[in-house]
C-alpha cells in the first residue's frame, strides 16, 4: 500500500511540474507582451497617417497610420479597412 501510494505521488509531482513549467511560460510570454507594449508607448511620439501605394501602376492599396520614434523612424504600422 505505501509503496502503491509513493509510485502515485511520483507521478503527480512530474505532471505537477510541468503544469507549472507551462504556468511560467506562459507568464513570461504575457509578462514580454506587456514589457514590449510599454517600450512602445515610450518610443512613439507622432502619428502620421499613410497611404500605401503600388509602386508599378499607382494605385492606393491600404491607409493607415505609421507610429514614429524621436529619430522619425517607424516603430509600427496600423492598417485601416
């Protein structure tokens, strides 16, 4: 019986762990998106809005807005419908 016991709690502590291996990397993906979005909305400091155009006929394919660094660099690009 004790022995039958152990065999058990064997086996729930090695789901138990990587249940919590799964916990943690999933709180350290959620913790990078969160990280990711406050660098972000730190780096942004204008918004221009933007047509994008095909280069060979010239026709506009989408609009958007581009968000812009201090450098004027583009940190990211929002498309419209």
């Amino acid at each position: 019986m004790r022995y039958q016991l152990a065999e058990e709690t064997d086996k729930n502590k090695g789901k138990t762990r990587s249940s919590n291996q799964k916990n943690d990397s999933v709180s350290k993906d959620a913790l990078e998106r969160v990280t990711r979005k406050k660098e972000l909305s730190t780096n942004v400091l204008d918004e221009r809005q933007i047509v994008i155009v095909d280069s060979s006929s010239g026709t506009p394919l989408a609009q958007g807005v581009a968000y812009l660094n201090k450098k004027g660099k583009i940190v990211k690009i929002k498309l419209a419908n």
